[in-house]
C-alpha cells in the first residue's frame, strides 16, 4: 500500500476512502486500510492551516518592515492594504488550538531575514530586530 501512496497519493486517498467506507458500512472481506499513511495525513490536515496561517502573518510582517523601512517610498499605502489584507484572512482562518504552535517571534524573524538589501537603490532605515508585536495584537488587529 506504501507503493500506491509514494506513487499517487490521489489514487490512494480514494482507495483509502473506499476502504473506510466498507469497514464503517460493516462490509466483511474488503483489504486493511493504509492506517499509518491515513493517520500521517489526518495529522498534515491540520498542520498544513498552521503552516498557511504562518505564512500569511509572515506576509503580513514582511508587507509591514517594508513600510517602516522604506516610508517615503510611492509603495507606502499598497504594502500597508496588502499586508491588513492578509493578516484579515490570517485571522479569519486562525483557531485557537493553533496557539501553540504560532511562533509569532520566529515569524517576524524570517520575515526581517527576507528583508531586501535596497529597494530603489535606498536601503532600509532601521526597523527593530525583535518581534514589536504580539500573537494578541495580530489577532485583534492592533499592528
């Protein structure tokens, strides 16, 4: 079953979706699900909105630092829409199971990391080099 699932993972997801509706209709005979693979998947469900969210903010922050860095610059306003924007759909998807695992500090660091060197030939002017924000505050809107 590991073949099927290293070659296709599509085709093995709707097997497995058969699978599981044999054994929950009772049906006697049918094959051993992939449980190690299903329960793997069951897991990068979740994960993988962690992730997104992540991302988002990461976004977010980076969108952000740039406005701070550069402020004169003509692309002031649309950095600063786009990085409401997808703190807005951060916070529409965000649960609060996920709190745990949003490390908003680690976040700002990757996005201060991929900072560019010069925008316009200008480099940045100074923006701060530990996370100014809280998970809190980018879950009420106050950055």
């Amino acid at each position: 079953m590991g073949d099927l699932y290293d070659a296709d993972v599509l085709e093995w997801s709707d097997y497995q979706a058969r699978l599981l509706r044999q054994h929950v209709a009772g049906e006697a005979g049918y094959e051993t699900p992939d449980w190690v693979n299903i329960i793997e998947q069951i897991e990068s469900v979740g994960q993988s909105q962690v992730d997104a969210i992540a991302s988002w903010w990461c976004q977010a922050l980076l969108y952000d630092l740039k406005a701070e860095a550069w402020p004169l610059l003509r692309d002031v306003p649309t950095w600063r829409g786009k990085a409401r924007g997808v703190r807005a759909l951060a916070r529409r998807k965000y649960r609060p199971s996920m709190r745990q695992r949003i490390n908003v500090s680690g976040l700002y660091a990757e996005a201060l990391s991929t900072l560019p060197d010069t925008i316009e030939g200008q480099p940045p002017l100074p923006v701060p080099t530990t996370c100014p924000v809280t998970l809190d505050e980018l879950l009420g809107g106050e950055f």
